[in-house]
C-alpha cells in the first residue's frame, strides 16, 4: 500500500516551458496542413471552372461549325447590327424547290452573332429569339469575335476567324478564358 501512496505523490506533471513549446509546434503544423488543404481546394474549383469554360467553348465552336457544314451557304459576309453590339457572320443559302414542273430557287439568310450587349451567342433565320441563343453557363464578354478574314462582300471560301472570351463567376471570384480557333469554308 504504501509503495501506491508514494507513486501518487511522485507524479510530476508538464512545465510551462514545455506546454509552450509543444503548442508552438503543434500550431506550425496545423498552419501548414490547412494552408495545403486550402491551396488544394483552390486549385480545384480552378480547374472546375476552367473545364467549364473550355467545355463552353467546344459548344460554341461545335454549333458554329455544325450550322456551317450543314446549310453548306453559298455566300459568306460579314454582319453587323444594333449600333455594332451584335457582331457576326451571314450565310446565303441558295435553295432550290421543285412545284410540280416548276422549279423555284431562293435564297435563305442565316445569321451567327455574338451579341455584347447580353453575352450570348445566337444563330437564327428571320431574326434573334431567346430560343435562339446557345444555352451556357458563363458568359460571353466583349472580346468576342466571328469574323471571315479579307472578306468584304460575299465570300464563296475563306477563313473564319473565331476568338471566344468566356466568363464564369465560382465563389465569388471571377474566372475568364480566351478561346481562339479558325477554319476555312
């Protein structure tokens, strides 16, 4: 019994010198776990937002490009309308009907635009609807183009110069990325 008693009046506890010390360290290594911790998060909603953003543009560029190949227009120019905010390209489609013995040929305009003023990309025939925009999540910024190069009046061939500036808004940080492409009619 005895030897019980003295081991309880033996007990020593930890310095304040000691505590002090081992808070220090344990602090260094809990700033450094959430400083990686938080840069990992970062990165990660970065390269979220920026496979969004590309994702967007093959959408666009696949839409432009699928429109192309498919009417298969005649002429291609360069358009313009409401003061410059909407920017783009016109294709004539020359379409040839048959009535009967008669046959009857007619042109069909169709239009891509980037509109500036609401950050979207429409292609339409008669005239801009909602219905006609492509549905993304980010938005298109000013910086955006179509446009054919050295083209001034109804082009048969040529080079379509595409430059996309996207714009997305993930935790309150704004992300942008510029998308450029060409390809040839």
């Amino acid at each position: 019994m005895r030897r019980f008693v003295n081991s309880i009046k033996e007990q020593k506890g930890y310095s304040l010198i000691e505590l002090i010390a081992a808070l220090s360290i344990f602090s260094l290594i809990a700033g450094s776990i959430y400083g990686v911790i938080n840069f990992g998060f970062k990165a990660y909603d970065r390269v979220n937002v920026e496979n969004s953003l590309r994702d967007e543009g093959d959408i666009i560029m696949s839409a432009i490009m699928s429109e192309f190949y498919t009417q298969a227009p005649e002429t291609v120019e360069n358009f313009s309308a409401n003061n410059e905010t909407e920017k783009g390209i016109l294709m004539k489609i020359k379409l040839v009907e048959k009535n009967g013995e008669q046959t009857v040929e007619r042109t069909v305009e169709r239009h891509v635009v980037i509109d500036s003023s609401d950050h979207k990309v429409y292609i339409y025939s008669d005239q801009k609807t909602t219905s006609s925009a492509i549905e993304l999540k980010s938005s298109v910024m000013s910086g955006s183009l179509i446009h054919i190069n050295n083209c001034t009046n109804g082009c048969t061939n040529g080079l379509i110069d595409v430059t996309l500036e996207l714009s997305q808004t993930s935790k309150g940080r704004d992300h942008k990325l510029t998308l450029q492409s060409k390809f040839g009619f």
